[in-house]
C-alpha cells in the first residue's frame, strides 16, 4: 500500500526535500515562471529552512533540459580550492588530511552562482521574485525540523564558547531551539536583501538582475565579509585546535560556474546524464553499465539475486570512483573508458555468487589504478561531545540517528518539457561557524581532496574536490522523461539508482518507486572524513524477506538491518505517457513532499 498518492498534473511538478520549498516553487509557476524559476526559489528556501544540510556558503550541481533546444546541460555549482591550497600548506600545519570541520575546508561558494546563472540563462521571473519567499522565511520565520534541533542541541557549547557568530545565529539568548519552534535567521535576511537591492538598482531586466546579484556576492559585499573573516579569524575545527582559513575575496572574484556537456549511458532505451567525475555520478552510469548485463526483472524484486547482484555492482563502480574520478580540467580521468560497454563487459565477470570484501577497481585503456592509502581515524577524539561531532565530516548528529540525510534535493518540471534537478548541499551549520554579518557558514567541502600525489583528486589550488553531489536526469526518445535526486552523501548513486531500477526494471510507477524497501553497501571509503568503510556490509531496510537476507548472510554478506524507510528521501519529476507532468517525493523523514497542478 503507497503511504502517498501517485502525483499527476497538466501544468507543472515540483519535489523536493521541504514543503516549504515545494510550495516556493509551484508559487513560480503559477506566477507565469517555467521549472528553472520554480527550482531556483524551492533552493534558496531551503538554503534557509534546512540549514543543518545547505546554505549559500555550499554547492549545487544542477543538471537541466531545455524544451527551447532539447539539450541537457550542467551547471556546476561546486567551487574549487583557494589559491592557496596547496598540499604544503597542509602539511606546513602537521595535516595528512582535509579536516572535515572548521576553515580549512573551504572552497569558492559554488551554489549562489549557479542558480543566478540558470536564472539569468532559462528563467523568465526576476530575482526578488525567486529570493522573496526565502527572504520571507528568514526574517518571520520557520518551523524548525527535529533533526536541525537536534543538531543544534548537540554543537550549542561550541556555539556559545567558540564559533559565537553560530551562536548569534542559531541559539535563542544561548539556549538551543526546540524542535517545532519558529526559528528566523535575520541576518541572513539583511545579507538576501541587500543583494535584491543591489538587483533592483541594476534596472527590471532579468539578465542584468541575476548579474548584478551574482556580483553583489562574488565580487562585492558578502566577498568582502568572507575575506575580511578569514584573514584574520581562526576557528576550532576537527583537530581540536583553531586554524585559519585559505579562502579570499580573490577566489570568490575569480569564478564562475561553468556550464558543461554531461557524462551519458543508455540504459534500456533510457537516456541517463549526470555530471561529469568531478561529482561521483558516473558511478551510476558505470553501475547500470554493468546491470544491463543481468535479467534483474526475471530475478524479482527483493530477491536475494536482486540484492546482491546489485550490491556487489556497486562495489564496483564505486572502486574506480576510488581510483579514477576528480576534476578533468586538472586530471586525466579516462571517463570514455569507465563507461565503454565492453570494459563493463569484463568487469562484470568479477561478479561471483559470493560476496567480495576487495576494493577492486578497474583498469580502462590498461591503466593502473591508484587508491591511496585509506585513513580510517574513526575513533573520537576525547574531550567534549561536539568535538567528536567536528571530527566526522557528515551533517549528522553521530550515534544518534539511523539515516544519512547530508545533502537536500529540488527538482521541477513544466508543462512545456523543462526540466532540472539539483542535490544543493555544504554549507551547513554543524561543520563551520557563521561568517559575521552574512548569517551562514561557508562549506567544508575540501575534505572529500586528498593529499596523496598523483591521484586524481589530489588538492590543488583552483581545482574541485570531488563531491559526492549527484543529481540526475532520464531523456526517453529524445523527450524529457524524469529527473530526481536524493540526499545521502556517498549513497545517493546507489538509492537513486534502485529508483530507477524499480521504475524501469520492476515496472513501479514513481511513488511507488520511491517508497520500495531499500538498500546499499558501506563498501567503499566514505568520501567525508574519516573516511570509513565496512566491505561486506549490506545495509537494508526492515520490510526484505527473513529467508532472502538469510541467503544473503550465506553469501558472506554482513547484513545489517535498519527500521522501515529511513534510507534517502528520493524526490523526483518528470513528464507521462498523456502528456502531463507527474512528482514523486519519498515519505522516508516526513519532510519531502511534491506538489502538481
């Protein structure tokens, strides 16, 4: 039985990981916007009303579908390194590894830019149109979400002690909120204002708005705030001890988001795009490379088969994501290879009828692979609880939940064929303290380089970490079909991908899709400090058969079982088969809905 509705309208769909958000974004398109204005107000509210999973200071990778032209195309919204991270400043401060916490880890604010640049390339509304609503729930408030509370509770002594502007900003005269509460950000709301004003001056042209808001932020007053800060501040971050940053107005000045070609596969007559190794999405397509090689519909859903052929793909597809992805612009990443039908071919022989515990990635073009050295420091530091907090690069308040949920989702679809979707994370309040003045933290987004030369994802200055930021986007016949996403940190091209499985494989429309008893494997190193693993755990949901993941167990799976519906929050849109638009949102949290007219 579907715990929600299967969602179908005629004029638009929006999904995403906060009513809130959702309700932003179909108000776009009853305002005469398309889908790219609707996504773009759905982000910046939720940039305010979850900050424990994004903010202005993060990233965002947004792929889109233009009905105008039929292309897709990247937007990427994850800034680089600073100019002056370079693997001797770390190793100047004793580092062998990015903190997941504190200054140091921060990159160009990747997320501002690049929904100005949607806004001024696609949308049709102006800026105070798509920033209003969020400016409306700073500054009167919001409900504040059990999981942001709780966050909050667990870091409130760091807050009040040491990082005193997140204090300023997230405690209540020094007490922590309770969960439900109306919390506002009004300093945040001044920073969104003053940028709609600096829009405004720059006459009613939507072009020349979105430009002068993307300057006010680059190259005017939030640059300045951000360089003035970490030129001189230092702040306790997961080493225990108070570093500075590298970040600069200068880096900030210096970049814009560059529009890309995304990475593709066919899929069962599926068209599939994501964006290029920078982000991990090619392991999605590498996995369905290796899947269209198996009859999963003949296996069954939920059938041991099922779980562990899947499973034991992933592992995979993940293994070269160890060995072979980063940023192309600074790294020869053979993506042509990794994809290549007939390397996937030979891969898919390693598959066994048993469970494998090896980190084996491939060798595309005869190449030898590269995984450094793993550097598992998963044991917490003594000293108070919010410094084991810091040390562990997740937003999540360790040990005391079950789900991942470190990223957000939006996505929205027209009635005119245009589509997009994006996984907007960093920036959260849990890992780096409140830039004054702006009311939000910059990312830590750093941590996901490595210091190990001659790897791909080697830190070097004006190159991107490679994220775990992973939105994707279907084409069928040429048509826009579906786009969604999902929180989840290293996950999220695992639970999106069983989406799709349930969707194309097992026939599940897209509610039911999203609802589906779930799964993964903790296989490979997480991509967040202190980058742990546990190679033969299957994580499942309760809801499996008892016999199958007793079979599983006899195939030397560690299966290790959560409650119902706490793994992911997939949020999808999409076109169907009468010409409508259809929204898909997972109950999993009780916070993602999608709404349709």
């Amino acid at each position: 039985m579907l715990l929600r509705p299967e969602l179908h309208g005629t004029h638009g769909a929006v999904s995403s990981t906060h009513w809130l958000a959702s309700a932003a974004g179909m108000a776009m398109l009853d305002r005469g916007g398309n889908a790219f204005d609707a996504a773009t107000a759905a982000a910046f509210v939720i940039q305010v009303v979850e900050p424990h999973l994004n903010g202005p200071g993060g990233d965002a990778p947004i792929l889109v579908h233009d009905a105008a032209d039929g292309r897709v195309e990247v937007i990427c919204g994850q800034g680089p390194m600073p100019a002056a991270a370079t693997l001797d400043a770390f190793r100047q401060r004793g580092l062998d590894t990015v903190p997941g916490s504190g200054l140091l880890a921060a990159c160009v604010p990747g997320a501002f830019g690049a929904w100005m640049t949607l806004l001024r390339d696609r949308g049709r509304l102006r800026v105070e149109d798509v920033l209003l609503p969020a400016i409306g729930y700073a500054e009167d408030g919001y409900p504040l979400l059990p999981r942001a509370a709780e966050m909050i509770g667990v870091m409130a002594p760091l807050f009040r002690d040491e990082w005193t502007e997140s204090g300023r900003t997230y405690l209540d005269h020094g007490t922590a909120p309770a969960a439900g509460s109306r919390m506002r950000n009004p300093a945040l709301g001044r920073t969104f204002r003053r940028i709609l004003a600096e829009a405004r001056a720059a006459g009613p042209g939507r072009e020349a708005q979105a430009e002068a808001a993307r300057a006010a932020f680059y190259q005017g007053f939030v640059a300045e705030a951000v360089d003035r800060y970490l030129a001189t501040g230092e702040a306790v971050d997961a080493t225990g001890r108070r570093n500075g940053g590298l970040l600069t107005g200068e880096d900030l000045a210096g970049w814009r988001p560059p529009v890309e070609t995304p990475a593709s596969f066919d899929y069962r007559g599926h068209l599939v795009h994501k964006a290029g190794p920078w982000s991990q999405g090619p392991v999605f397509l590498q996995q369905l490379a290796l899947l269209e090689g198996f009859d999963l519909t003949a296996m069954g859903y939920g059938s041991a088969d099922h779980l562990h052929t899947v499973v034991e793909a992933a592992k995979l597809a993940y293994a070269d994501r160890e060995a072979w992805y980063g940023d192309p612009a600074h790294a020869d990443v053979p993506l042509a290879a990794l994809l290549d039908r007939d390397y996937a071919a030979k891969r898919r022989e390693l598959i066994g009828p048993a469970a494998s515990g090896a980190l084996r990635p491939g060798s595309p073009d005869g190449r030898r692979p590269y995984v450094p050295e793993c550097l598992d420091r998963s044991g917490a530091p003594t000293g108070p609880d919010w410094l084991s907090q810091l040390h562990n690069g997740i937003p999540t308040v360790l040990l005391r939940t079950a789900a991942k949920g470190d990223t957000t989702c939006v996505t929205a679809t027209d009635r005119e064929g245009n589509m997009v979707v994006s996984t907007p994370s960093g920036g959260w309040l849990k890992s780096s303290p409140v830039v004054p003045g702006l009311g939000f933290p910059l990312g830590t987004r750093g941590q996901m380089a490595w210091l190990a030369e001659g790897h791909p994802n080697v830190l070097a200055p004006g190159k991107r970490p490679r994220t775990t930021l992973s939105p994707t986007l279907v084409l069928k016949e040429g048509r826009p079909y579906l786009a969604f996403g999902t929180p989840g940190g290293d996950q999220q091209d695992q639970w999106t991908l069983h989406f799709l499985l349930n969707h194309i494989d097992f026939g599940m429309a897209p509610q039911r899709a999203t609802e589906a008893t779930t799964f993964h494997t903790d296989h490979v190193p997480t991509s967040f400090t202190p980058r742990q693993s546990r190679p033969l755990t299957l994580v499942a949901e309760q809801g499996f058969d008892r016999a199958v993941l007793e079979e599983l167990g006899h195939r030397g799976h560690e299966v290790r079982e959560v409650p119902a519906q706490t793994l992911g929050k997939v949020c999808a849109t999409g076109v169907d088969g009468d010409g409508g638009v259809v929204a898909a949102a997972s109950p999993r949290g009780g916070q993602a809905y999608a709404v349709v007219r």
